[in-house]
C-alpha cells in the first residue's frame, strides 16, 4: 500500500468526519448505551443464563436508537448529503454508544457485583450456563455483558447503519440499465 493511498483515505475519512455533528453524536450514542444498559441492569441483577434474552433485548433497543437517529437523519437533511456520509455518521453513533455502554456497564458490574474488583472470585456467579462458556471471575457474567455491549451491539448497529440508510434514500434515481455482473456485451 502506497503513503500515497493512505494519504488519500485519511483525507476522505477527516472530510467526512467535518459532516458529523458531535454534541448529537454523543447525545444518541448516550441514548442508545442507556437503552442497552436498562435490560442489562436486570440481567446483572438475577445473574442467571437463563436471563441473557435480557442483553439480546438490549441489543435490539440499541438497534432501535441507531434506526430512530437514522430516521430523524434523513427527514431533517438535504438530500444533497451523500449515502456514504450517512453511513459513516451512523457508524460514528455506533462506535460511541458502544464506548459509553462499556462504561456503563463496568460501572454497573462494579456496583452490583460485590468483589468485582479484587483479587479472587466475585460474590455474584453467573448461575445455570452452560460448561463451555468463557469463565472469568464471575463465571461468565461480565464475559456475557461485555460479549453483548461490544460485539453484538457492533453487528446490529452497523447492520442499521448500512441498510437503512438505503432504504430512506428519497430521491433515489430510475436506472434502466443492467446491473454490472448481468450486463452482456453487444456483439
């Protein structure tokens, strides 16, 4: 890879990120941390695997936020913004709802969790998961959270972000012409 091409992509990377409002960024990131973090607060609470529906459901309502952002998104801008600064923007949100429910979560396994943060094991086990689970000083039960806050809410968001951008699309132009794998030559 060439300075030059790299060059190039972190030019196009800082042009998009002037298009990026930060204090709404921040507000919905929050949002959508805090509409992950209320299912994971009663997960944490009966810290049973039978509950972890709990952090699907957060994940949902994290997806949910970064859908209803979008929404908002494209009824109050231009449609002279492009889908590519719409897709990085939504990423953007999703990068920082991500970030803040690790915090809030740390936060809410640290209070909840006595002996969370010393040396041995917690006071509060992750009950009924199954023997091939990741154990940590919980048995499970942050590795569970954390899995949830990080990964999952990264595949929902960026698969938001990525489709409904698309699919709110207004003015989206009539091409007649084949799509590029099927178009035939003339011969």
């Amino acid at each position: 890879m060439s300075f030059k091409l790299i060059w190039h992509v972190f030019a196009g990377l800082l042009h998009m990120l002037k298009k990026i409002n930060l204090k709404a960024t921040v507000v919905f990131g929050l949002v959508a941390a805090l509409a992950f973090c209320v299912p994971t607060f009663f997960f944490i609470l009966q810290a049973r695997y039978s509950g972890a529906w709990l952090l699907y459901l957060g994940s949902f309502l994290f997806m949910a936020v970064i859908a209803g952002r979008l929404m908002r998104e494209s009824r109050k801008r231009d449609v002279e913004v492009s889908t590519a600064i719409k897709v990085f923007a939504s990423h953007i949100v999703t990068l920082a709802g991500i970030v803040l429910a690790c915090i809030l979560c740390f936060a809410m396994l640290s209070l909840m969790v006595p002996g969370y943060l010393h040396a041995g094991m917690a006071d509060k086990l992750l009950t009924g998961g199954p023997a091939s689970s990741l154990k940590d000083k919980t048995d499970g039960l942050s590795v569970d959270v954390f899995m949830a806050a990080t990964i999952i809410n990264f595949s929902v968001g960026s698969f938001i972000s990525i489709i409904f951008p698309f699919f709110l699309k207004r003015n989206q132009p009539s091409d007649d012409r084949q799509p590029k794998p099927f178009h035939q030559p003339e011969q």
